[in-house]
C-alpha cells in the first residue's frame, strides 16, 4: 500500500509540475526525491515510434508524463493506435533541471534540442566538423522490442549462419534515391540477388531447415493486408537473433538505417550492410562487420560469412557486442542528454531526416 501511495502522489506532482509548464510558467523548477527533473517537451508527431528507444537508457521506475506513467503511454500511444498529442511532455529525475526539447527544428530557449538533421550530422562528423557543443544520438531498436526482457547471453555456436526476415515489397523498399542520394542498394535489389546468386543454399520457408546455411525468411506485404504466414512474430524475432552469426541488414524504406541492424547487434549478430559509413561511427569491413556496395560484393560477403573460421567468427562477434556497448546502448542516449556542454543532438528519423539531407545535397548542388 505504501509503494502505490509513493507512486500516486509521484505521478500526481509531476502532472501538476507539467500542467504549470505547459501553461507558461517556464521559471519554476520542480524537485523530486532531492532531485531536479529533466522536462522533456516533444513537439513532432513523427518521433512517436521512435520514443521507446530514447527513453530506454532512463530508470523505467523513475520516468512518468503529463499522461501517466511510461508503460501506459507506450501502450497506448505507440502500441495502439501509434500516435501521441500534439505536445507531449515526460518527466523524470537528474542531477539538474534542464529542458530538452525534440522538434523539427532548433529550439534555441532549450538546454538542449534534438533535431532530425542525422544524415548532414554524420558527414560532418566523418568530415571532423562536428562541434563539441553537438552530437549524434544512437539509432534504436523498434518499439516493440523495448520492454521484454531477454536474456542477452550470447550462445557461442549458433544454428543458423547467415539470417534475414523481413518484408520486401518493391513498392515500399525499392525507392531509387537510397542509390542516388546514399549509395546503398535498395532492400529489393537485395533480396533480388540473393535469390538468383544463392539459391542451392538458401531456406525460405518456416519452419526452417538449418541443412541450409542461408536463412532468407522474406515476404511481400503492404498496409491494409493480412499478416503473411512466412513473418516471424516479435515475441520470437529475438529468439532467431540470438540464433544467428550474421544478419543481412538491408536498408528501411526511406533512409538506409533500420531498426533490425540495431536488433541484430544487440543479439551479437555480425551485420552484412551497405551503409557502414552512415552509422556513427562508422562500422568497419572485416572488424565488426562485412561491408558490400552492390551485387557481387554482397554474394562474395555470404560466401565469405559462410567459410569463415570460428576463431574469426568470435573475434568480429565480439567486436560487434563493443560497437553496440559504445554507440548504441541506450545509456548512451542518456549520457548525451544530461551533458551540460552538448545543447545539439540529432537523431534519424525516417522521412524527416532525409528530407533535410535532400535539402542539403540540393543546395549543394546549386
């Protein structure tokens, strides 16, 4: 009884201490437990799938909003119906108070902003002219991977060799300006080369024969259809993760960066990617994963996975689980937001961030 008293009257003085924020009083400061709190004002619609994954490196006991608590608001706006209002407000303890605003654009009155300009933040950094005032928030997994607990021991001998799922529909993954505007081969390209170039070694139907060392689990589908009988359900995806060495990261719909390289690497899988060069920082061929730019790059990169000696195995599978340590553990989100020097980071989000890179690269061109 007392746990639940402690967490009413928790939820009830930061709704209060949000509901003043909201309507202008911006000099207050708010305390809890002999700590300032970090308001967190969200002014885009468009973050809301990505919002599990900013907030995860916080203490999921400690975070409430101006709606509820965290499950509440996840399960309701990102798992329902995917929408949040027009302002969201989430608060939780820090060692200070700060406002950290996410939005479209620069919020110069915030202690920090995150903006959605990743793809010209990357190049700057991989120009070294990133500031030291800026930084560059790591991607994350999709939402619905976030709140299941798992275990996170990494089998060293795996069943499966070479693993993908997902869907391949050429009207949504075989947009051309992934290849004009980032150099990458679309998810179709892909897919399409793998199924004439590996064919002997391939299995593409569940349940799965690990006689072939090839997983390529892909089906077409688009909104408004029924679920495909050939997609691996979420509660089991991780399973097949932890299952696997490596994993073909294909590039999303609209940018190259997707949630599954982020889910891979978390299972310790060494990605086989196009796109090395737009994480940050970059990952590197041979060290932490298998880098191929078109058609024969990426059949040389299956048969090089595929004849691979456990000793080289285990030293880029470790070399993998240090990258995901490094840059993209969601502690590191959190540590870029409570530093009082960094008041700009970026994040990729999906059309936003390519729109802007779009922008850029026309600009430049003029």
């Amino acid at each position: 009884m007392k746990v639940k008293t402690e967490n009413l009257l928790k939820s009830l003085v930061l709704y209060l201490a949000s509901y003043f924020w909201l309507t202008g009083c911006k000099r207050i400061r708010f305390s809890f437990k002999s700590k300032s709190c970090i308001i967190l004002k969200i002014k885009h619609t468009g973050i809301t799938p990505y919002l599990p994954g900013l907030l995860a490196g916080f203490d999921d006991y400690s975070l409430c909003t101006s709606l509820s608590d965290r499950k509440t608001l996840l399960s309701l706006y990102l798992l329902k119906d995917r929408k949040l209002p027009c302002t969201t407000i989430c608060l939780f303890p820090s060692t200070r108070s700060r406002r950290w605003v996410i939005d479209s654009k620069h919020a110069p009155d915030a202690d920090h902003s995150t903006c959605f300009d990743y793809f010209n933040a990357v190049q700057k950094a991989n120009q070294n002219k990133l500031s030291s005032h800026e930084a560059i928030l790591p991607f994350v997994m999709h939402p619905s991977q976030y709140g299941r607990k798992r275990d996170t021991t990494h089998p060293e001998k795996r069943g499966i060799k070479v693993f993908f799922s997902g869907n391949t529909h050429p009207e949504s993954y075989n947009q051309p300006h992934l290849r004009s505007l980032f150099g990458v081969m679309t998810r179709s390209e892909i897919h399409n080369a793998v199924q004439e170039g590996l064919a002997p070694f391939l299995n593409t139907r569940l349940p799965g024969d690990l006689s072939h060392p090839v997983w390529w689990l892909s089906w077409q589908w688009q909104r408004g259809q029924q679920d495909p009988d050939n997609r691996i359900g979420n509660d089991e995806w991780m399973d097949y993760l932890f299952n696997s060495d490596f994993f073909v990261a294909c590039p999303g719909v609209n940018m190259p960066l997707s949630h599954n390289l982020i889910e891979a690497m978390y299972a310790g899988c060494i990605p086989i990617i196009p796109y090395a060069s737009w994480l940050a920082p970059a990952l590197k061929n041979g060290v932490n994963c298998l880098i191929f730019c078109d058609r024969e790059g990426l059949i040389q990169c299956i048969k090089e996975a595929l004849s691979m000696s456990y000793v080289e195995l285990m030293a880029m599978r470790k070399a993998v689980q240090r990258y995901y340590s490094s840059h993209l553990h969601p502690d590191g989100i959190r540590s870029i937001i409570t530093n009082p020097d960094i008041k700009t980071s970026y994040f990729a989000v999906n059309v936003l961030s390519t729109a802007l890179f779009t922008e850029e690269q026309y600009n430049k061109a003029k």
